[in-house]
C-alpha cells in the first residue's frame, strides 16, 4: 500500500516567495518557511516559477537550487516551461520533478521527451480543467506520474477518463472532506492554503488521518512506553542531539504523556520537573526541536533524541547547554566529512578574506583556467601514482586532488552538501 503525502506550495516571483497567482504580495521568509515544511511532516513542496522574461525565470530557478541546499525532501517544480532546456535547468537545480502545465498546448510534446530522457515517474502534469486530460487521455499513462489537480470539483470526471494517480489541492481546512479524499485509489495526496496559510499542525493532522485508516508517513513508535524503564519519579530522560551535526543540545526528561505527545507531534515534548507540568520545546519561545529519530539505548532507561533545532537549544541563548568546559585534551579530526568540511571552509575563508602569501588566495586570483589546469595535472597524478604499489604515494595525491577539487568547488560556489546530496539521488 503506498503512502498518501501532504505537500505544500511555493510561489516565486522574481526570486521571492509571493502569496500566489493572483496575490503577488511578499509572503512570509521564503527560506525559514521552506525550512519548516522539510521538519513539520510535509512530504513534498510544489514550487511555481511566475516569471514574466527569461532573466527572471533565471533568477527563480537560482533561488529554487538554493532551496535545495537546504531542503531534504522533494521539490517538484514547474512554471514558465517553454522548451525542454527549462526542464533540465529544473532537474540540474535539484528537483526530483518537473511539473508541466495542462493549459499550454505545447506540454505533451515536451512530456514526451523529458520521460524519454529522464523518465515519466519524473513528470507531473497540472491542471485546471478536463480539457487536456480529455484530449491526451490515452497518452497520460505512458508520459506522466501523477496529475496536480488544481480544482477538487473535477476530481471524479478526471477519475472517470484517467488512471494516472493525483494529488488534488483543497485549499479550505476540512477534515471529513480531506479523508473522503484521501479514501480513493487514485489520490496520492492533498495540497492548498490549508498547509501554506494556517498554522496546522501537520504531523498531527497526519496522526488523524493514519488513526482514520489512510496511510500516512508519520511517526510510529516500535516501543511501548511500558517498554522503557522509568525512573523513580516514572521519567526517563532524554538525551537531545542535532541530527546534522550530532553535537549533543541539551538533556530534559519524559513522562509517559510526554512520549505520546512528541510521537504524535513530531515536536520534542518534555515533563518539566520543576514546573511539575508537560512543556513543548520552543512552545513559548519559538526554538522548537522536531524529531528526526528517536532510540532507547541498551537497557531502555534512556532516550536519544535527533532533532532539526530551530533557533537555540538553552535557555541561556547558546546554541547547547553544554558549554562550561572541564576538562580537555587536544586531539586531530580524523572523520572524514568533518575533515573535508574543515578544510572546505577555510578555502572559502581565503576567498572570502584574502591572507597575503597564501597559495589558496594565488589560485583564486590566477582564475578559473589556473585552477583547471591545477585540477588536470593533480588528476594525472592520481593515475601515475596508481600504477605504484605503494599505497603512500596515492593517498598523497589523492590529497593533493582533493584540496585543488575543493578550491575549483569554492570558485563555483558548490558545497560538500550540495554534491553529497546530488550522490544521494542516485
């Protein structure tokens, strides 16, 4: 049985979240907002490019690569698609799909060839009306993975010409309405102003929605509370660590409500003992934690929590509770991405901030081609060196490789995450 997904929708004009079509006002921080959507529950994220011209369509499909530098779920987007060379700019800034648009003729031709070269689990295809279903009914299957269906009323005439699966946009929040939705085959989900324009709490309505028989992704606990082993006072505490970075925030304790509570929220919810009362992280103050994993360590007497922390984790404003040192002994980094990102960023530390002497700033004032031929030779290198049974002289390459790769990645502004997310798509 496949999941049914919540997603949410984004409009960008020249660069910019705007609240839709007909309503161009800024809306709220398009970073912060797409960045809730990736923690709250949110399967999938629709994103609209408005622009009016070629240069605008550029600076959108700018804005759509950086969002996905940060988004860890799937981008979909669509939007002044004119000729196959905007779907490829969409697929090479990170999307997982394209969406093309029911209303202009010239979408079944560029659907053709965007599922022959990508494949159709990769096209979308939305709609207004019955029109282009009705005249491509018997083409949809070979060309397209889901429709977007913009306007509920249509639904069943769609159902009745096609078998290609939806996702219908409801914008008002209505419970009964979602479920009967949601009940038929071929809805793969629901999207609207319901997710963009409320403050629905979206892993809760997602709890409902599984509690009512459809299949949801959200968070099932493997244990039972009566599993864990309490303390005296029938707590256990947890130990609350950034899923990114691992750096341990802070430590707080659970009651059984407590439990439930974060299980079915997504949001870390703590029994504060000195208050004597249940507490949400960042119900007050904004700096909510939500659940990437939770574990029970080897005896179930103690949680450990990963979490995207929004904000700070202590009261203090640090970014950690644990910030007093004791003791300390000084030690080299040897894993392997902290490496690289260590290294990565003083690179870009020297572009940014010139240090006289310095071989990085001489390759980054020689230019792109310096940096290129660098790149060659230190490649070529690298094969010689494999020839050698010698371990000690490839991994000596290797490294030399590695630092002129990183600085040719800083002169283009690519990142360790944006290629570690590019391999993870393979």
């Amino acid at each position: 049985m496949e999941f049914k997904n919540i997603a949410a929708t984004i409009y960008l004009k020249d660069g910019r979240a705007v609240n839709g079509p007909q309503d161009l006002s800024p809306a709220e921080d398009l970073f912060e907002k797409a960045k809730m959507y990736n923690d709250c529950g949110i399967d999938k994220i629709f994103i609209f490019d408005l622009s009016d011209d070629d240069e605008e369509h550029e600076r959108n499909v700018q804005t759509i690569r950086d969002l996905n530098r940060v988004l860890e779920i799937k981008v979909c987007a669509g939007g002044n698609i004119k000729r196959f060379e905007d779907i490829k700019k969409l697929f090479y800034a990170g999307c997982i799909q394209v969406i093309l648009n029911g209303s202009k003729p010239v979408s079944m031709e560029l659907a053709k060839e965007a599922a022959g070269r990508f494949g159709k689990d990769r096209i979308l295809l939305s709609v207004k009306n019955v029109n282009f279903i009705f005249k491509h009914k018997d083409e949809l299957e070979e060309y397209f993975h889901e429709l977007l269906i913009l306007n509920r009323k249509m639904l069943d005439a769609v159902e009745n010409m096609t078998a290609v699966p939806s996702i219908v946009r409801m914008d008002d929040y209505n419970f009964d309405e979602f479920l009967e939705v949601l009940k038929r085959d071929a809805v793969r989900g629901i999207t609207g102003k319901f997710v963009t324009e409320s403050n629905q709490e979206i892993m809760l309505l997602k709890t409902r929605l599984s509690e009512a028989g459809i299949h949801m992704v959200n968070f099932t606990s493997s244990l039972n509370w009566s599993d864990l082993k309490t303390n005296a006072d029938g707590m256990v505490p947890v130990i609350v660590q950034d899923y990114r970075t691992d750096e341990v925030l802070m430590l707080a304790y659970m009651n059984e409500e407590a439990f439930l509570a974060t299980i079915s929220s997504g949001k870390m919810t703590y029994f504060s003992r000195s208050r004597g009362q249940l507490w949400q992280k960042g119900e007050t103050s904004g700096h909510i934690q939500y659940v990437k994993s939770l574990t029970a360590d080897c005896d179930f007497d103690t949680i450990l929590a990963k979490v995207s922390q929004i904000g700070v984790a202590c009261h203090t404003g640090k970014p950690s509770c644990f910030f007093h040192p004791i003791v300390k002994k000084e030690y080299v980094e040897k894993n392997p991405l902290r490496v690289l990102e260590e290294v990565y960023g003083i690179i870009k530390d020297r572009k940014e901030h010139p240090k006289e002497g310095s071989y990085t700033n001489y390759l980054f004032e020689k230019g792109i081609d310096k940096i290129l031929k660098k790149v060659g030779e230190e490649n070529t290198e690298i094969i010689i060196a494999a020839k050698n049974p010698n371990p000690e002289e490839i991994k000596y390459e290797i490294s030399d490789y590695l630092y002129h790769l990183m600085v040719l990645m800083a002169e283009r502004g690519v990142t360790w995450e944006d290629v570690m997310q590019e391999l993870s798509q393979r």
